[in-house]
C-alpha cells in the first residue's frame, strides 16, 4: 500500500525535440500522396498540417496530464513539492505548457480551415508551421523546469501506509546508521554533517506487521526561516508521517555539535510534535561513563549494543489505536 505520486512522470521533451518529433511525423504524411493536381496538393497538405497540430497537441497536453493536480495529492508531497521546486512555480509552468498546446490545437483547426477555400494550401501549411515553432519555442522554459522538476520529485520516496518510525536529530549523530542497521534501506553513511540530503524510507518487519522507518536530513538548532531546503524535508517527515519517533543525541560530541544543543533542539521538536518520543544517546562506545541524564535509552549504532532494544521499545510506543484511527481517516479521504 505504497505509491509515489511524481514516480511515473516520464522523461519531458524540449521544444526542439517536440518541433522534430511533427514535423518528421508530418513529412512521413505526405510520402505516397501524389501532390499532380491541386487537390491532391491540398489533401497533402492538409494532413501534413494535422499530423503536425495532433504530435504538438498531444505531447503538450500528455506533458500536463502526468502532472498530479497539487491540490489533491497528501499534504506531506505537496509541502515537499513546494520546498524543492515551488508549487506555484510548478502550477504556473504547467499552465503555460497547457495554454500551449490548446493554441496549437485551435491553430491546426482555423489553418486546415483556411485551406478549404484557398489554392495555396501550402502557403497556408508553411504560416502554421512558423506560428507552432514559436509557440512551442515560447515554452521551451516552461518544459526545461518542468522536466527539471520531474527530475527531482521522482526521487522522493513512495512513503506506505504502515506504522512509521520517524529519525531526527542533529547531524553526524548516526540517524542513517541505526536505519541502515534495523531496516532494508541503506542510506549512505558517513563521517561529516549533512550527508543526508533527502528522505529515505526502509521496511521491517514485527511478528507479521510491517512497518517503515523513515530516514531524515539532520537538524540544525535554530529558527525555521534560517533552515535550509534540506531541514525542511525533515521537518516536513517530523509533521506528516511519523506514529513515534526516534530522536538520537551523539553526547560524544564527535558529531561536532554539543550535547547541549541537541538537547535544546529536541525542546523545540517536543512543542510541535504529538507523537511519543524516544531519546536515544548514541555511539555510547565512545564514552567512558555514562551519557548523562535525559536519555531513555543508549546505544551505539557502530557495535550494534542497544539498538534491538530501543527498536523494541519504539514498535511498543507505536500508538496502534491511533494508528488504525488514522488509516481510516486516510481511507475516508480517497
Ligand atoms: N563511534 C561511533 N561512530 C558512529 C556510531 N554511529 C555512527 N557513527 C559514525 O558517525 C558518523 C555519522 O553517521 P551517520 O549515520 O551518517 O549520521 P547521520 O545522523 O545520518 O548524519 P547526517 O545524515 O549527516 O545528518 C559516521 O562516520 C558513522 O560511522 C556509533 O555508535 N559509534
Ligand atoms: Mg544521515
């Protein structure tokens, strides 16, 4: 029960590729058609030009109908939508592509028209030709960022409708490790902040319950107007997706934060979040004594010691009376 709204959006063309696709298409009409007497010039004509207005029509109008309707798909891939690429931007570019294709299609039909009462049809074919080519050239932008866009939301994770474990936490503090650990995903891992630069979502499995966990960028302690594009995308996982979540401290320090710090993010991530939490100390092989107080669990996601427990401890805080409320809420909504 997993999809991913952006994933079937195909590879979009430029306007040079469009331009060459009909007119090729348009050529390959006329050959067999024998263009001896008036008529049959015209009727040459005449379907060069409709093969070439259907190609334009049909690719630009096929260019919109892969894109969902921002309006109606779940607010968590809209709010990623509008960080990585802007839904107005996508809405606009959309909306210019469809104007396109609708002004091609109304072209096609006045100049096939046109041809009816004239003797130079090819005069007629030749002026509709130019006026497509600039209107397809118009949009060549339009279809650059909206395949640029494609690009990016396809990369974004189907995300199920399974019991969930969000991680959150500073960066560098092994968030990617104890996923890579527990579950299928295997995010990459490694020794400076940030590498995290997207969301990533692995399986497992409880008795005969599967469940997601759901990798995040690493956060910053600071005001939500100062956070990156990256922040963003977790943040947005921490409000839409997760029944518990996970939050790990690296009280080492090797991270290259202060504990302090992680502490006063998890302040902040407590006031806007409703689902329990789990505060984890991690890579406790690096301590001589223990973490400090505020941990309800230590680990390390290096060793391996501590992380069958607090996954343990996790599914057993996962809330499943509010999680079947709120499958049945997701279910009412389709
Ligand atoms: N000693 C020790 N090192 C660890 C442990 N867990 C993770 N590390 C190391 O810490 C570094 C960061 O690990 P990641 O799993 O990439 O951390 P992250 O929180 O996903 O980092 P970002 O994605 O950058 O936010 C890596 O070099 C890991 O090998 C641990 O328990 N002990
Ligand atoms: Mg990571």
């Amino acid at each position: 029960m997993s999809q991913m709204i952006f994933e079937k959006i195909h590879t979009i063309p430029t306007a040079e590729e469009l331009l060459d696709k009909a007119f090729r298409r348009a050529n390959r009409a006329r050959k067999g058609k024998t263009v001896k007497s008036e008529s049959s010039r015209r009727r040459a004509d005449e379907s060069m030009l409709l093969t070439a207005t259907n190609i334009l029509s049909d690719n630009l109008a096929n260019v919109v109908r892969q894109f969902p309707s921002f309006d109606n798909i779940p607010e968590f891939y809209r709010e990623l939508a509008d960080i990585l690429v802007g839904v107005d931007v996508l809405k606009t570019n959309i909306a210019s592509v469809q104007w396109a294709g609708e002004k091609i299609h109304e072209l096609g039909r006045l100049s096939v028209g046109k041809m009816r009462h004239s003797s130079d049809s090819s005069t007629i074919r030749k002026a509709a030709y130019g006026r497509m080519s600039s209107i397809v050239n118009d949009v060549d932008k339009n279809l650059r960022l909206l395949n640029y866009a494609r690009n990016i939301l396809r990369k974004l994770p189907a995300v199920g409708m399974e019991p969930t474990i969000v991680i959150a936490g500073y960066p560098n503090v092994g968030k990617s490790s104890f996923v890579a650990m527990v579950s299928s995903a295997t995010p990459e891992v490694a020794s400076y902040p940030f590498t995290t630069k997207g969301l990533a979502v692995g399986h497992f499995r409880v008795g005969n319950v599967r469940c997601q966990i759901v990798d995040t960028p690493g956060l910053l302690d600071r005001p939500l107007g100062e956070r990156n594009e990256i922040e963003l995308q977790a943040i947005s996982a921490l409000k839409h997706l997760g029944d518990v979540l996970l939050f790990i401290v690296d009280p080492s320090g090797t991270c290259g934060y202060e504990p302090d710090d992680q502490m006063r993010l998890l302040k902040e991530v407590r006031e806007h979040i409703l689902m329990p939490v789990l505060v984890a100390a991690n890579k406790v092989d690096l301590l001589d004594e223990a973490p400090g107080s505020g941990f309800d669990a230590t680990m390390s996601t290096l060793t391996g010691v501590g992380v069958d427990e607090v996954m343990e401890r996790m599914v057993s805080m996962i809330d499943m009376e509010k999680y079947n409320e709120k499958l049945e809420a997701l279910m009412e909504l389709d």
